[in-house]
C-alpha cells in the first residue's frame, strides 16, 4: 500500500502540485495520464476509469471541483484505498483553503506542500485528519475572494436561493477568524439526500432510491462532545422493523469518531467532532417515499414532417418549500430541424432552449413553488419523414433540482446537543436539509 | 518535488527569468548575517519567492549557498520552506548537499519535536549515496526519540536509507529495532509505519535472506495478528487497511478463533471508508473459505454495506467497489439475484460506472428477474450515449445465451433489428447470430427478420460477417441468398475487412452445397478473388477449399456442411485457476482489471500481497499435457469449428503458437481435418516427425508428442508422461545436491519467442521435459523443469534461469542418478538449441 507520485492537473492539464514521494515512476507522467484521459473521451470509448495502466504504471485519480488529483504506483495496491485517499486529501486541502479551485491553489502552494508532506510519507499515509494536521502545518491560507466564485461541491447548495446561512461559513477555512478577531462558534449538521426516481411511461415509479449523507463541519473551539438525535422510529435493514409509518433505511454506515453505544436504544449518535467537513453518517433508502415532482410527457406526431412535445410538472411539495434551478432535459427524435416554445401564460423565470447539436430540448424554471403546475409545449418541425415509433425516438425525460428544507426520506435530526464547557454564549447550530435529484427519469 | 513542466502564464507577481534570480541571490546574501528585528519576515517573503519559482520550473539550484546561510533561523515557516528547497535540489548537487548536514544534524538534537522530526525527514530524503553515514545517527536517535512524530518519522526514514543503502541499513541492525517498536510502541501510527517498513524490506530482502523470508512470515503468526486486532480500532482508518490485509493472511487454528475475529471486526463493515469495508470483506471471506455454510452467510453480511458503499461514494468509488461486486456475483451469482434493480444505471453515471452495471445485470440474470433486466436493457439500447447502447445490446445477447427461457429475448432481438438505427442494427446482427448457433430452433422466426436486411445497409465488419454467416448457413431458407452472396462477391475489392472476406468464401461454399445451381457463379468467382487475395488466411483459406473440391466434392461438402450440434456452452474467456489467483488477491488493482497481478506489475512491485520466491507459490504451473489435452479438445468440439476465427483470437494467448505460425488469426476449419492426420501419424511410429511438430503449434492444443525428435538422439531416453506434484518437487530439489551446473547461449530467435514464455514450455515438453513453475523478473526469466528416465522412476530437477537481454542461460541440474546428469545436460541443452528455430 503505497503511491510513488501524487499530482494535480487543471482541466487542461497544467501541472499544479505535483509531489515525487518515491522517484519510481518515470517524470513525464502526468503528461502520459493527461493524453490517456484526454484520448479516452475523444476516440468515444466516454470517461476513462478512474484507474488505469500505461507500461506498469498504476495510474489513479478522482474529480473535484474540476481538478483531477492524480497518484502512481507500481505495485499492486487497493484502489478503493487509493481512490478514497485521492478524495480526502482533496477534502483537506479545502478545509485549509476554504475554497477549492485553481487560483485558491496557486495562491497557497507553500501550505499545500506542507500539508502532502504530513500526509504522505514515502508513499505512505500518515494521516489525513485536517485536525492533528494543524498542528504540523505553518503557513497561513491566503485566502482568495469567495464570492466571485461559481458555487461547486454539495455544500454550496445551500447558497443559492436560501436566506438564512451565511454564504461564507461554507467557504471559511478552519484556519481562519471574523474580522473582529474572534472566532465564530458555530456547527453545521446537513442532510443532503439525493433522490433517483425512473418513472415508466405511464407515469408509474419503477425505481426510486435516497442516498442520504449526515455532514458536519464545527467550528467549535475545545473539541466539545456532541449528541445528535435521529428519529426514535428510524429501522435499519428489513428486520429491525419499529413500527408502521417507520423510516427504513436499507443501510447506513457511520464515520469514524462516531459512538453508536446507545444508537440501538433511543437513535443518538455521540461523536467528538474534528475539524473540517465529514460525513457523520451516509444511508440507503429503497421504501417507497412520495417523489417531489410528479412528470408527465409526450410526444405526438401532428402531421407530416410534424410532431409536438407536451411535458407536465407537478410540485407535490408543500407551499412554504420552493425548489430551485429546476431544469428539465429530453432527447427529441434525430431528425428534429426546428423547434417552437410555447409556455404558459404569465410564466416568470423560465427559460426554453433547443440544443441544435445533441438535439436536446433543454425548459429551465429558476423556482418552483410547492403545489404549483407548468407546463410547456413544443413544437417540432423534422426534416424528414418518419417510419418508425416516435416515441421510440426521443425521451427519456431527464430533471434536476434542489429542495432546501425539504427531505425525502424523513429522518430527522430532533436535535442536536453541544457538551457546553462555558454558559458565556451559545454556539450557533445550524440543521439544514436539502434534497437533490440525482437521477431523476421519465421515459416515454 | 519536481519542477512541473509547464512553464507558461507565470503569474504577474512571480518574477522569471535570469535576471530576477541573481536579484534574490544579492538579497538573501544582505539577509544572511542580519540580525535586525523584522528580518524573519523578509526572509519568508523571499524564500516563498524562490519556492514559487521553483515550482513553476525555473532553476534556482544556484542559490543554494544563500538559502543555507539564511537557514539559521529558529523561524519554523522558513524552515520548512528551506527543507522542501534543499530536498528538491540535493540530489543534483551533492557536494552542495554536504553544506545542508550539518544544520539538518543540528536541528535533529532541537528542543522542539516538530523541528527534530522536519529535519530528520529531510536529511533522509536526500537521496545522495555518499552521505547515508550521516544518516545513521540521528535515525538511531530518532526511533528512540520520546515524541511519537519524531519516531514516525523516523520509521519511515528507515526505510528510506533501506532504499538508498541496503546494507547500511541492515548493518545498524534497524530492522530488528523496527520489529521491537512494532510490538512495543505506544503509537499505532509509529506501529502501522513501522509494519508498512518491515513488509517491504523483508519482501525485497527474502530473495536473498532466508532469515528475512522467515520474518516475513512470522508477522502472520498469531501473536502478532491478535496484537495488532486487539488495538485495531486506535489505528488511523489507512493503517486498519494494513493491518486488515495481514489478517486476511492468517490461518487461525480452529473455527472458534474465526469466529473471535470476524465478531471483532464485525463492526468495520459500517465504516464510511470504502477502504476498510472492503479490507474487512477480504478478511470475512478468506477465513472462511474452508466453511461452506459460513461463506454463504458472510455473502449476506456484506451485500448490505457494499451496496451502500456503491451508492454513497464518489462514482471514482463506486467504479472500485462494483468491480469487487463483480467478482462476488461471479462466484456466488444468486446473492445479488433480487437487488438486481441497484445495478441499473442512471442517466447521469459516468460511462466506466455505467458499462460495470451492465456486466452485473448480465452477471445476475436469472429465471425470476430476466425478465424486467432485459426490459431495463431494452431501455438502453435506444439511448443517446451509443457505447451503452451498444453495451446493452450485448447484454441482452449475453444474457440470452446464458438462459434456458429465450422466448421473450429473441423478440426483442428481432426489434432491434427493425429499430433503423444503424448501430443497434449491426450489434443485434452478430447477436441473432450467436444465438441461433446456440438455439437453432429459432432460425425461422430470425432468418424471416434476418432476410429482410439489406447488406448494403451494414457495414461494420463483425456486423457483416455475422449477416453473411446466416447467409450461407441458412440458404435454403433464404430465397435470394445466393443472389446477395453473389453481388457482396462481385464487389469483393471494396471489402476490407479480411473477416467478412473468410466468412464470404465459407458462406459461398456452403450455399453452394445447398443450392448448386445458383451459386456455382458466385463460388468460381470468389474462389478466384480469394486466390488472388493478398492476405494471407484468405489466400489459404481459398486454396484449401479449391483442392478440397478437386479432391472429392463429398469430402468437401462434408467439411464444410458437416452435421452440427448446437452449441451448449460458450467457452469462458478466464479459466478457473486465473479467477482464484484474483480472487485471493482481492481487494488490489487485480479485480479492477480482471487480471492477476503478476500479468501487469513486474516482480519487484508486486509488494506483499503475493509471489514469493518459493517454488510452490511461483506463478504458472503448468500441468503435464496430456491431462489438459482431453478439455481443450471437448473446447474445441463445442464451438462450431467454421465460424470462430474471432472468438478464438480472443480465447488464445496471442503468441502462444510460437515462432512456428505468426500469421494474425487462423482457421479452426482446417485444424480440424489437420488434427485428424496429425493424430494417428504420432499413434503408429511413436516417434513424431518435425512436421507434425509443427502443427502442434500451430493448433495451439498441445497434446504430446511422442519422444524427442532430435536427429541423434543420445543414449538418454525420457518418459514423455512424466508426471511429479509440485510438493515432491520441492522436496526432492531442497534434498538434492547440485550435479551440474552450465551456461549456455539461447539463438536469438529463441529470445524472441520468449515473449512468450509458454511457447517454450510447450517446446520443452515435446522433448518430454515438463516444466513444474516459471516466474519472470525483468530482464530474466525463471523456470524449473523435471524430467524422467523411459523405464525407471530416476529423474532430473533443473534450474533454468535466461537472462534475455544477454541470452544467456544459466542452468542447474539435480539428478536422482548424478552419473547420468551429464548424458540429461546434453539433451536438455540440444532441445533448448532448438526453441525458436523453424
């Protein structure tokens, strides 16, 4: 178990770490990975695996935040390993920064150096827990003006659209204080789940499933202990049933400082949490939940040479939520050479476009209230005439969205209890939900 | 650190260029003696300005006498900076790097921990040979040193000096010290360190070492698992990784001991670290190998977990967990035959995650579910991401060939077929194909569809040849059949694709015997293109069939329309003995590329997981050939011998016909009738003539031939059935003395097809002298083989070691009768001469 090199490449390849641990793989390397990834994609064979050999070289990498972080090996090691690594040192370096990106990286370059060389030494992992690596690392973040960026990674979520959390809690590195000089208390709890929905073509759910994750990032200071609850009627896997009306979760695993010693009886983790972001708790939910939108498509043909499109929303949400940067995306038939929109009247915010080059219909709503209906109709003009099914030629419907305060599955946090070591002030807490879709699919 | 390459759009405020750097150099030398208050803080600011310069690939090794100098400093920022400076250019410059000792050795008696452990680790990775005497010092005091990171460090830094001086590091006897602070020390990162340490320097050192290859496995013993288990969960979730492999080694004594330990890790399965579940899944499923019942429940256990693990993770993840779901589904497919709806994909999975899922839901069919997978699949098939849809249609066919119930299959095949996009057209083709050589019940609903296909709207190759197979094997039921044979004929030249000209001149043939009349037209004519075919197959192929005809046109029609059988199984493309070698090497990159790791590492990286040195553990053992003759054939037997150029090809290891066939792909059909003659010829003299030598080969099928066929053969007869297990092997080879010991030379040509080294085990056998185990250390390759006297059970043990880029051989003989060894080196040196010549 070991990893000769570790690297970062820009989207386009440039070189911006890159960290020799072991000097057995030969130094064009991050050229050759970047060709291969490059070529992948262009001789059609889609994305390269994360993990792939070019004359012995083992090489491994994972996206974030539109970097690709890299690692060689020669020998013949676990890729979950590898892969996770890859993933958690992309994680450390963003709790430092507060921001992941290019120019975050390029700013602190020292500091990133620093923190690979606690975290690997020849190869090997030492640790990669953003706390004990405080203590090992001495520069300061420089940190790069938040605000300007284009939101990225699931916590940014929370930024659009939301009032109450201040944007740049999320984007703070655990290095660094408020302007007045002294340290905010404050911990995130989030639930972010992320729902896959199939629906057939008569509108009937096929397949549905909740990936749900429990994050937290403290900014607490003297590592207080933290009680979280969950619902008392939360069942895990078929046979630990507690009830009708119960949430089952199919599974769910647990992050390391968390204690489960009276999970089993009344549902409360106990974790000390450490600094940066991790997920407490990540869970599986296959039991039928009430899907958020409810998608009804068509597609007819009108004529000769003519069809027309007809697609139904429907928020089945309540009023108070609204769902935001909703887009809906559909293949229309190849032959499709004209499209026209027609929206309801008195529609706001909503954009329709017609993807010449994927002949992709694309009906964008920048929000949608609970309990409310859209509609949209398209007419298609074809350049030629048709044999087959048209509904065989287009679809499936494909949506994405994001609910804050909204979740799926209902589990709860009913609360969340900070071990107080002073009475002189409150931490603040903040316990937000949030569900996306993650594959959300209607065909035709 | 290397410099990256890229060099351009330096940013405004690094400087760049010549000039700036002699600039920095005036600087830090004004800086250097200064002691005035504030200086600490220009300092920072030029040294952050050297290391920017450095990273983005400017030389500044010339300033490496001022960086020493301004080293003085109790400031840690400038430190660190200064090490990751010094360590970037030391290498290069080792008498410079002398000038930085010093300071690293003052800093390693520093008050402060963190600075002892900084400037320990940078001494060591310096790299330079001439100053590991320096080394050995501090890391002596290092690992005694009372701060657990300072001995972190310096465990580590063990291995370092290992890497740069061996013997250095054996001879301050920090092995041994390693092994104490394993068993003793308080950190478990201190102890993980040193674990990951000892593994590699007992691995490298056990070639040479039996006392290293003795310690190396005395960390399996149960002491040293129950030590490391007991404290598992205080180690760091990479460190519970290491210590799991080693667990997943050990071999309890009792059932109740296996029970201890996978109730201890129980917990590990609902770890959010991907890692450990599957580390923890390893240990689950090895130690129960031997329980039946037991093994069938831990499948239960962790199905839940992986699947979760496949969900939650980033898809980077999931692609590493499905391909270990993949390996599990292959063993024990009904464990996943009712979560099947986990493997369908989502629109917006990447492709690598997309096309697992695909082979899962393949992996999975089974009477109950086929049903709606094959629906699911049919969903696909009308996709935009064409790669999937072509996946798909795939496993659509795959799972049609591996079920009893095809109804339904078999219409949804035939839609593809009318769906009028071309790719689905042509996939679904080679499909329908596959399938009615299986289920040649269904010929009359396919060839109705079939027949209303226009060749002229297929084009890829594979497409076309699978058309013009049914073509020629239907023809009777396809009215204009010969027509549309006859024109593909005519445009023989515009066909570049030398498969579907094979497959022209086979199907041609065969309509002809069905339909003389019409097709005596067309036959003339291909046969004439394909004798004026420059490829060389279609050439013979044309040639074989046109003596046939003169020969007897009923022998012909027999061999090309001879009566088949369907074909019941089609045969796997891994045998067994490949999946077990990835199944014991679970979790690692083997079950990711489907390969076990000595086919993609070379010997030195393959680390602890595997390969050891030891005869019974080298890597192909290669049974004695006549038992794996009977398989091979009934593998032969049962695909249809007149159609499977391709599948062959991929079945085949590439170069494993040898020097004495290279011609791309070749034909079953001749083999057949070739294999016939070939047989009774070696039955009756029992001694093989050169020629049919040959055509073992070139079959590939390896059955033995008779004695060796050397022109004067020596008074020394061996048995070409000897037979020896690998444990009597290795005995008799420690009991034996060494009674011969000879280098040789090897012809070139004879280099050369070592690159495929079974070619020679083959080769060898023909002169009845069997190989027991091979292994490869670039640039030599390792073989022992064993011999027998004809009439008496004496035998020969030989090792054989041929470095290939001197081709030199060096080879050892044992003999049970030591008089006759001399009489076995000479024979075994001819039959050697003689490997890669024609």
């Amino acid at each position: 178990m070991m990893i000769s090199q570790f690297f970062v490449l820009s989207q386009r390849g440039d070189n911006i770490v890159f960290r020799d641990y072991r000097g057995e793989v030969q130094k064009g390397s991050a050229e050759t990975f970047f060709r291969k990834v490059k070529f992948w994609k262009e001789d059609a064979e889609g994305d390269a695996p994360p993990v792939f050999n070019v004359d012995g070289v083992n090489y491994f990498h994972v996206k974030a935040a539109g970097l690709l972080f890299v690692a060689t090996t020669r020998v013949n090691v676990s890729p979950s390993l590898v892969l996770g690594l890859l993933q958690r040192i992309a994680r450390v370096i963003k709790d430092y920064l507060g921001v992941l990106n290019e120019d975050s990286f390029r700013k602190n370059f020292v500091l990133v150096y620093e923190l690979l060389d606690e975290m690997i030494d020849f190869g090997y992992v030492q640790t990669t827990s953003t706390e004990l690596l405080k203590s090992y690392v001495f520069n300061e973040p420089i940190m790069i003006d938040a605000a300007r960026l284009p939101p990225m990674g699931p916590a940014s979520i929370f930024m659009q659209g939301t009032k109450r959390m201040p944007g740049t809690a999320i984007t703070k590195s655990v290095f660094a204080n408020e302007s007045g000089g002294k340290k905010r208390e404050e911990i995130f709890v989030d639930v972010i789940e992320k729902i896959s929905v199939t629906f057939n073509s008569s509108g009937f759910i096929l397949t549905s499933e909740i990936d749900g994750t429990i994050q937290m990032k403290s900014y607490l200071t003297g590592n207080p202990e933290i009680r979280l609850a969950l619902n008392e009627d939360l069942s895990i896997g078929t046979s630990d049933y507690r009830g009708s009306g119960a949430v089952i979760l199919d599974d769910c695993n647990f992050h390391e400082s968390v204690h489960l010693d009276s999970f089993d009886v009344d549902r409360t983790l106990s974790l000390v949490p450490p600094d940066g972001e991790f997920p407490v708790m990540n869970y599986r939910m296959t039991q039928p939940f009430k899907p958020p939108f409810r998608i009804n498509a068509l597609i007819e043909e009108t004529g000769p040479l003519k069809a027309e499109v007809t697609i139904k929303i429907r928020a089945e949400f309540n009023s108070s939520i609204n769902a935001n940067t909703v887009l809906v995306q559909m293949p229309l038939p190849t032959s499709t050479a004209r499209v026209n929109f027609e929206l309801e009247p008195g529609a706001v915010g909503h954009t329709t476009d017609f993807k010449e080059t994927n002949k992709r219909l694309e009906w964008g709503i920048k929000k949608v209230v609970g309990g409310s209906e859209h509609t949209l109709r398209a007419k298609l003009t074809l350049s030629h005439e048709f044999h087959g099914n048209i509904m065989k030629e287009a679809g499936p419907l494909s949506m994405t969205f994001t609910i804050p305060m909204y979740n799926a599955s209902r589990l709860q946090v009913k609360y969340l209890q900070i071990a107080k070591k002073s009475k002189a002030h409150n931490p603040y807490r903040w316990v937000r939900y949030v569900t996306q879709a993650n594959s959300y699919v209607a065909r035709l | 650190m290397a410099p990256p390459q890229s060099q351009r759009s330096p940013s405004p405020s690094q400087p760049s260029g010549k000039s700036e750097v002699s600039d920095l150099k005036l600087q830090l030398r004004q800086l250097a003696g200064s002691r005035a208050p504030g200086t600490d803080d220009l300092k920072r600011d030029l040294f952050k300005k050297v290391i920017s310069n450095m990273t983005i690939g400017i030389d500044v090794s010339s300033l490496f006498g001022e960086m020493v100098m301004c080293s003085a400093t109790s400031d840690i920022v400038l430190k660190k900076m200064c090490y990751l400076y010094v360590g970037n250019y030391a290498k290069g410059n080792p008498e410079l790097a002398l000038l930085t000792i010093n300071f690293l050795q003052r800093d390693c008696k520093d008050m402060d921990p963190m600075i002892r452990g900084l400037a320990l680790r940078s001494l060591c990775t310096l790299r330079v040979e001439n100053l590991v005497e320096y080394l050995v010092g501090p890391l002596g005091s290092g690992l005694k040193d009372n701060n657990s990171y300072v001995r972190m460090v310096a465990v580590i830094g063990v291995l370092k000096l290992y890497h740069i001086s061996a013997s250095t590091c054996i001879d301050a006897d920090f092995p041994a010290t390693l092994k104490h602070l394993m068993l003793n020390d308080p950190d478990t990162q201190v102890v993980a360190n040193c674990l990951s340490a000892l593994q590699e320097i007992w691995t490298l050192e056990s070639g040479s070492s039996e006392e290293a290859a003795r310690e190396r496995e005395a960390v399996h013993s149960k002491p040293v698992i129950y030590y490391l288990l007991n404290r598992i969960k205080e180690f760091s979730e990479w460190s519970q990784c290491v210590v799991l492999e080693l667990v997943a080694k050990y071999v309890p004594s009792d059932n109740s001991e296996i029970f201890d330990i996978m109730n201890l890790l129980e917990d590990r399965l609902q770890h959010a670290n991907g890692a450990v579940v599957l580390a923890t899944t390893k240990v689950f499923l090895h130690l129960t190998l031997s329980m039946a019942d037991v093994h069938q429940q831990v499948y239960e256990r962790i199905k839940a977990p992986l699947l979760t693990q496949v969900s939650s993770g980033s898809p980077e993840q999931s692609y590493a967990i499905l391909s270990h779901l993949h390996l599990l589904v292959m063993r024990a497919p009904y464990i996943f035959s009712s979560d099947y709806k986990h493997f369908y994909c989502q629109y917006n999975e990447p492709s690598y995650v997309k096309k697992l899922k695909l082979e899962m839901l393949t992996a999975v069919a089974n009477e109950s579910n086929t049903y709606e997978i094959v629906t699911e699949l049919c969903e696909y098939a009308a996709n935009v991401d064409i790669p999937i849809a072509r996946e798909s249609i795939r496993a659509v066919g795959k799972i049609a060939l591996q079920q009893y119930d095809v109804n339904a299959i078999v219409d949804r095949l035939l839609q593809f077929l009318e769906m009028e996009k071309d790719y689905v057209t042509a996939e679904a083709l080679v499909l329908v194909k596959d399938l009615l050589r299986k289920y040649p019940q269904w010929s009359q609903d396919c060839i109705a569809v079939v027949g209303n296909i226009s060749s002229k709207n297929v084009q890829e190759p594979k497409a076309k040849a699978a058309l013009i197979w049914m073509l020629g094997e239907y023809s009777q039921d396809m009215n204009d059949a010969p027509y549309v044979l006859e024109s593909l004929v005519e445009n023989w030249d515009e066909e570049h694709s030398a498969e579907v000209r094979l497959h022209l001149l086979t199907a041609v043939m065969k309509c002809f015997f069905k339909r003389p009349p019409e097709t005596q037209k067309a036959l003339g004519a291909a046969l004439a293109a394909g004798l004026a075919d420059f490829h060389q197959d279609v050439h013979d192929r044309a040639l074989f069939y046109y003596r046939l005809l003169q020969y007897k046109v009923s022998v012909a029609e027999s061999v090309v329309n001879p009566p088949k059988q369907a074909v019941s199984v089609f045969a796997d493309t891994q045998n067994s003995e490949v999946k077990d070698r990835i199944f014991d090497e679970f979790n690692s990159l083997s079950v990711v590329y489907q390969k076990p790791s000595y086919m993609f590492t070379d010997k030195e990286h393959r680390g602890i997981l595997e390969f050891s040195d030891e005869l019974g553990n080298l890597s192909i053992s290669v049974e004695s050939g006549d038992s794996v003759v009977p398989a091979q054939r009934v593998e032969e037997n049962d695909k249809d011998l007149l159609l499977s150029t391709t599948e062959k090809d991929e079945v085949r290891d590439p170069g494993s016909n040898g020097s004495a066939y290279n011609a791309p792909s070749y034909d079953a059909a001749i083999s057949q009738p070739l294999a016939d003659l070939a047989l009774p010829s070696t039955g009756l003299t029992g001694q093989a003539p050169a020629s049919s030598l040959a055509i073992d080969d070139l079959l590939g099928l390896g059955f033995p031939v008779g004695t060796a066929a050397t022109p004067s053969p020596p008074p020394l007869n061996l048995n070409p059935k000897a037979v020896l297990d690998p444990g009597t092997f290795q005995q008799k080879w420690r009991q034996l003395p060494i009674s011969l010991s000879e280098e040789y030379s090897l012809s070139p040509q004879g280099i050369v097809s070592l690159t495929a080294p079974n070619a020679l085990l083959r080769h060898m056998q023909s002169h009845s002298i069997q190989c027991i185990a091979s292994g490869r250390q670039s640039p030599n390759f390792k073989f022992f083989f064993f011999a027998q006297k004809a009439d008496e059970a004496s035998v020969y043990l030989v090792e054989c070691i041929i470095n290939t880029s001197s081709g030199k051989s060096q080879i050892n003989i044992k003999a049970d009768d030591q008089s006759s060894s001399q009489a076995f080196s000479t024979l075994f040196q001819s039959a050697l001469s003689k490997f890669g010549l024609p």
